[in-house]
C-alpha cells in the first residue's frame, strides 16, 4: 500500500502547482489501511485541516482511479521523518512541471489542473476581450480565426484562459486530439529526439498527429534558432490543414529578444489578445471568489482592504488569502481589517524601508559594478545579469509601477518584463542564482529603519 500511495503521489505531484504539491502533498505518509478506511499522517494540526478541506476529494479519486474503490480517507497528525520528504535522485525534476504531465498518448493530450475553467475564471474590462475570444475559439465559432496569440505579465490568467479552452475543447470533441506544452518543454522534447534519432516521430507528433496545439511561453524561444525553424515549420503544417493553434506569451514577438521575423509573423498572423492588471472592482470579485474556493469567510471591509494594496497579480491575492486563512485557524481569531494589515505588511512592502536607490546601491556593491553600468546599452553577462536581478528585486520587494523600474534601468516595459521572467527561470534551474537572490533578499528585509 505504500508503493501505491507514492505512486498517487507522482500523479498528483503532475496535476498540483510546484509550491502547492511541495507544502501541503509530499509531507503526507501513508499510515495505515484499516476496515475500508486509509488513513495518511499529516505534519501537524494545520496542515490536517488544510489538507483534509482542499484535496480530500483529489486523492479520493486517486485511490479509486487506482483500483483500490470507494475507500474512507481519514488525516492523523504524524510528523514525518526528514528523510521521508526527500526525493529519490532518480525522480528529482529536471524543471519545473506544469499541471499537466501524466501522458494519455493514445488521444495526445496530457491532463489539465480541473480547476482551470471558463467557469472559474473571473471576467472584467481587463480580461474581458481575451475571455470572450478564448471562449469562442474554445466552442468552435465560425469567426474566421484558428490561431490566437495571448499576451498577458506573470499571474494575470493567461494559463488558466489557456486551460479552460482546453477544457471546453475536450468536453465538446473529446476525440480532439490536444496537445498543451510549453515552450521550454517542447524544445526539450526536440532536443532529446534529435540526440536519439527520433525526430521524425517528433515531426509526425506535432504536424500530424495534433489537432490542437497551445504553446505557453513563448518568450522562452528567444535565442533558440533551431527550435524557432522547427515550430515555424510546424504551424505551417498546422495552419495548412486549419488546425487550431493558442500561444501564451509575456512579451509580444516583436520585443522577444533574438526572435526570427517569419516566427514573429506567424505568431501574429491571427488574433492577438492582452490581459492587464486587473481593476479595484475586478480585485473584489477575485478575493470574493478565491475566499469563497478556500471557505474564508471575507468581510466587505476585509476584501476592499486587500483589493486596495494587493494590485500586482493574481498570485499575489491568493497567497494574501492563505496566509490570512492560517493566521486565522493557528491564532483562532476571526477575519478582520487588523489580521488582513498584518498580511499586508509582509506582502506589500508597505512598511519597506528600502527602495530603488537602496536596491540598486546593494546590486552594485555586491557584483561590484558601477551604478552606470545598470542603465547602459552594454549586453556583456557581466553587466545583464547584475540588471536582471536589480529588477527582479525591485519588483519583488517593492511597490514601484513598471514605468518607473524601467526608468531606473533605462529600457522598455517588455525588456523589464523579459528580465523578471529571466530570473524566475533561472531560480527554478540554478542553484547558484537561487543563493544570490535569497541573499539579497534578506539584506533588503534587514536594512535599518
């Protein structure tokens, strides 16, 4: 049985965000099977309650989709030993799994996070254009378009837009055969054909073999010139047989850096769609969503407050919300305007005694660099690096617009863009930029008032 249970656990561990599956999932052990009834050991009183209220009915239906029936599901607080939280070397990650691995290859198409729906997604002037054209491409409309190109920043809903149409594609055709990848997967999986011969099969899977093909994250192809002549190759075949095709994107093609024209061309031949930082009204309605999934209970003056400060992303709002649950549940204090400023404090960098300047003064000292060097057109790693990451922490711990961080560095709203999601790569890959980073990261949170 325990084979079985961390063999659920790798399924789930393909279906969960990286963070989600890591905090709440791995922990759990399995204990005993007794009478009908399975019972998992949990880390502590928290973690139980958490667990037993979010993912109950997902590891349920694993146990079932495992042949094990209808079993009871019962959490007993059993700290687990650290050994137990280890991966074996063999099953570490490579790099950083969407929701959507476990293959099914026989229809092409891998499982999607349930969660991501049309349904669930919250509509408002900023995403209202690209919720609608998603719909109709999603539904099959005859509207002339059978490519659609999203461009929307970090934790704004692009892959949840993108995974609903997915969805709705699959309800409606479920002989589609869909294909969701992102880019840095899809050029993994050519580099591996490529290395075993195999890259006609590639060729056969994506030309001919797909129905549907939703690439997110384009921007990763900067720079890749071969992956760019291979995708450019295969939504040629795609479009030649009017086959669907949804890229996700941070930056538009023309501002991706190293990005072929003929790419760029086809990546916009179709319709093109934004999503922006969502407005004070459309906040509410996240927070009252959000709050609602997670059986918070949110007072009108407590949503307001968050809607007010939390206007980065949509991230943001919900790591607001679970850090306001667990205050609540571990502190057994009622929601209120006072526990939400106490969140807050933490995540908007409202009482921040750091800024620009300061971020800045400490990059340069640290790489050893002149401040100059931050704003200048030099594209040496020496100097784009320590720029990367001036950014990332600007944008990171502190409240400054883009416009503004931009000016600090002297480049485009696209090129910042381009840097922050540089970074974040790199912090899922290297463990060295991980170090520097949290580093930095504490020096800003301990400078002097």
């Amino acid at each position: 049985m325990k084979q079985i249970w961390e063999e659920i656990k790798k399924e789930i561990r393909s279906e969960l965000p990286k963070n989600s599956f890591s905090l709440w999932i791995n922990p759990l052990s399995f204990v005993e099977r007794r009478n009908g009834t399975v019972v998992l050991g949990c880390p502590n009183r928290f973690s139980k309650n958490w667990v037993a209220d979010n993912y109950k009915e997902l590891i349920q239906e694993k146990l079932e989709k495992a042949g094990l029936g209808s079993l009871k599901l019962e959490f007993k607080v059993q700290r687990p030993s650290p050994d137990s939280l280890l991966l074996p070397p063999s099953e570490v990650p490579q790099q950083l799994s969407l929701p959507n691995m476990p293959n099914r290859p026989s229809k092409g198409y891998v499982s999607l996070n349930k969660l991501f729906t049309f349904e669930r997604f919250v509509v408002g002037p900023s995403n209202e254009f690209a919720y609608s054209a998603s719909k109709a491409m999603a539904q099959g409309s005859t509207w002339g378009y059978n490519t659609l190109l999203m461009l929307a920043g970090t934790g704004l809903g692009k892959s949840h837009l993108s995974q609903a149409m997915c969805h709705k594609i699959l309800e409606r055709y479920p002989d589609k055969r869909v294909y969701y990848i992102t880019a840095e997967e899809f050029t993994n999986e050519m580099i591996s054909c490529l290395r075993h011969k195999r890259i006609e099969e590639f060729k056969r899977k994506y030309r001919q073999a797909c129905d549907v093909l939703l690439l997110e994250e384009v921007h990763f192809l900067s720079g890749k010139e071969k992956t760019q002549a291979e995708l450019g190759h295969t939504l040629d075949a795609l479009c030649n047989d009017k086959k669907k095709i949804i890229f996700t994107s941070s930056l538009p093609p023309k501002d991706i850096p190293s990005f072929s024209e003929d790419l760029c061309s086809r990546l916009t031949g179709g319709l093109v769609t934004t999503i922006e930082s969502p407005d004070f009204d459309t906040r509410i309605k996240i927070l009252r969503q959000k709050a609602s999934e997670m059986k918070l209970p949110l007072p009108e003056e407590v949503a307001e407050l968050l809607a007010e400060h939390l206007t980065r992303d949509i991230r943001q709002m919900e790591s607001a919300l679970n850090c306001l649950k667990a205050k609540s549940e571990l502190l057994n204090e009622k929601i209120s305007t006072g526990l939400a400023r106490e969140v807050l404090r933490y995540l908007t960098n409202s009482q921040s005694c750091i800024d620009i300047k300061g971020i800045r003064d400490l990059v340069c000292k640290y790489y050893r660099i002149n401040p100059e060097l931050l704003i200048s057109k030099s594209r040496k790693k020496v100097h784009t690096y320590p720029r990367n990451i001036f950014i990332y922490l600007c944008r990171t711990h502190t409240e400054e617009t883009l416009e503004r961080i931009s000016k600090a560095v002297n480049r485009s709203h696209s090129t910042v863009l381009y840097a922050f999601e540089t970074i974040e790569r790199k912090l899922r890959e290297e463990a060295k930029v991980r170090k520097e980073v949290e580093f930095l990261s504490r020096k800003i949170k301990q400078c002097p008032p």
